[in-house]
C-alpha cells in the first residue's frame, strides 16, 4: 500500500479492500468498474463475469500468490489484460511447511500436543503416541518443480528413498539420488505422498479412490498444492476404513472448512490455514513482486514474472 501511495505513475487512485474477508463477488464487481488494474489474492474469482464488470480500462491484473486457478487467463488475453503472479518466492517458505507437516503427521505431534493441554497424559508410556519414522521412508513426490525440489533437498538429511512423478527428468537434486517412476506405482511404494503441482484439468481430483486404494496402509498423504487436488470425500472414507494411516492438509475445499467439517473431528489428520508461504519475508517478497508487476503492467512494460503455461508440473 505504502509503495502504491509512492508510486510515481500519474494519477494513481487507490480502492483498497479493508476486509479481512474476501469481498463478497457483487462487492467485487462494482468496485472493479473503470480500473486500470488489479491486485488479488487467490480467493478471488477473475472470470469472464469480473472482466466484463471492469470494462475495457483494464490492463493488468497482478496476483499475490504463485498459483493462478483462480484466473481466467485466456479471458484475459483475449481483452489484452496482462496477469502476474508470484512464483519462486515463496519455494522455500512452503517447502519448509510440507516437512513441518510430514514430521507432524509421522509422530503424531498435534495430537500429542493436544493431549497434554487436554490433562491426558498421565506417564511415559513404551507405545504412547508412537508414530513412525521420516528418517529411512520412501517419499514420494508428485510434480518436481521448484517447490517439490526445495522439499526433496530438504529430505537429503533424512536418508529416505525418493521417488518422484514429473513431465522433467532428473536423477539427482542436490545430493540426493530420484528415482522417476509413474504415478501409480509411487502411490503404491511411497511412505509419504506429499503433492506439489497446480490445479488444472488435469491434476482436479488426481487424488481419488483409485489413488489411494493403491497406497500402503501406513501410508501418509501431505498436500500443500491445492485442495481440489485431493477428493476429500474419498480421503474421508480412505482414512474411515485404514486404507491409509494420515494426512498433513495446509489446503483444502472450501477454505475454510466448517467447523463441523468431519476431517477437523479426526485425529489422524493435521489442517492448517494455507500457510505454506506464512513466513514474514516470504509475504513481503510476495507484495513486492505483485506491485512491480501492478506498476510494469500498468506502463506497458514486461512483467517480471507472468503465469507459466499451463502444464501440470510446479514451477
């Protein structure tokens, strides 16, 4: 904001939502007519609908986030509005979060936690909260783009074993050999899944019945990427029947979840708020980026980083 108030583009008039909501869409839609450009969040919807409600002044949309489901990218070319977005940044951010999740998933620390506020633990127990091993697991990695890379560096510590599903080829990352295998077989291998690509057609669901029915009984899922990535229903009835031991969601559909949402009354599955990027630089870098692209798009110049095509791979 404080940047935005600075800038040296002429005529520069602010409209900033103070809510700590998203704005309501018909909320969205007025405050939206006759604007030069956007900054948005992922929880905002930029379709056709938003498009048309702006009008032709429009030039460019810049996104606060590195995914960009939310956009409606070929209706924005196709009335020559220029979108960016956010990528790179925040790699190491949600990397961090994904290991977060798979050691809190693997010995049981949320609920452990819980159970001392809660007066439960009364002694040492031999098999109390008992959970399992990263160190030595077999890991698999769906979508090897920068942040399913920063993951697997991170892992290079804990001697596991990874696999990974991925259009790119690679043996190595870091000092830690990869082994690329398709989909169904690291579902069928791994100890952990852990999931980092976009939501596109392609990935929507890529999480279902079949997917887990091939994975181990001890198995852990981990998403970080997108909630609709995963159908929860079927994770649901996944963890309702053991055919998997555990999942780590920072996303999920919708976001929030209701507090009455069956997932948030089970033990063996930690959600959090979307903060695989919540680190205070990483959400600064992220402004930054999201007014150089405002401020680029609004003089006709190159954006520093426009959306990628749409492939299914991160990053």
């Amino acid at each position: 904001m404080a940047r935005l108030e600075k800038a040296s583009e002429p005529s520069l008039d602010l409209d900033v939502w103070e809510g700590d909501e998203p704005p309501p869409p018909d909320v969205l839609h007025a405050r939206v007519r006759g604007v030069d450009g956007i900054v948005c969040l992922l929880t905002d919807a930029i379709d056709e609908a938003l498009l048309a409600a702006a009008g032709d002044t429009l030039r460019v949309v810049s996104q606060m986030a590195v995914g960009v489901d939310n956009i409606d990218l070929a209706a924005c070319a196709a009335r020559g509005v220029a979108v960016g977005h956010t990528p790179g940044v925040l790699s190491e951010s949600t990397a961090d979060l994904t290991l977060a999740l798979m050691l809190a998933t693997c010995r049981r620390v949320v609920e452990a936690a819980e159970d001392v506020r809660a007066g439960r633990w009364r002694s040492w127990s031999p098999l109390g909260w008992a959970g399992v091993d990263l160190y030595g697991a077999t890991v698999g990695i769906v979508g090897l783009g920068r942040i399913g890379q920063a993951v697997a560096r991170r892992l290079a510590g804990f001697n596991v074993t990874l696999l990974y599903s991925s259009r790119r080829a690679l043996t190595k990352i870091g000092t830690l050999a990869v082994e690329r295998v398709p989909l169904d077989e690291l579902f069928e291998r791994a100890d952990i899944v852990s999931l980092h690509v976009p939501l596109t057609d392609e990935t929507r669901g890529l999480v279902g019945e079949a997917a887990l029915a091939r994975m181990k009984r001890t198995a852990i899922l981990i998403n970080t990427a997108r909630g609709e990535i995963v159908d929860q229903a079927a994770l649901l009835a996944a963890l309702d029947k053991g055919h998997i031991a555990a999942a780590g969601l920072d996303v999920t559909t919708p976001e929030p979840l209701p507090a009455d949402h069956p997932l948030l009354a089970r033990r063996d599955v930690v959600v959090l708020p979307h903060i695989g990027s919540a680190s205070r630089r990483t959400r600064q870098r992220m402004a930054d980026i999201a007014v150089d692209n405002l401020l680029a798009g609004l003089r006709g110049a190159p954006m520093q980083s426009p959306p990628p095509p749409a492939t299914p791979e991160q990053g």
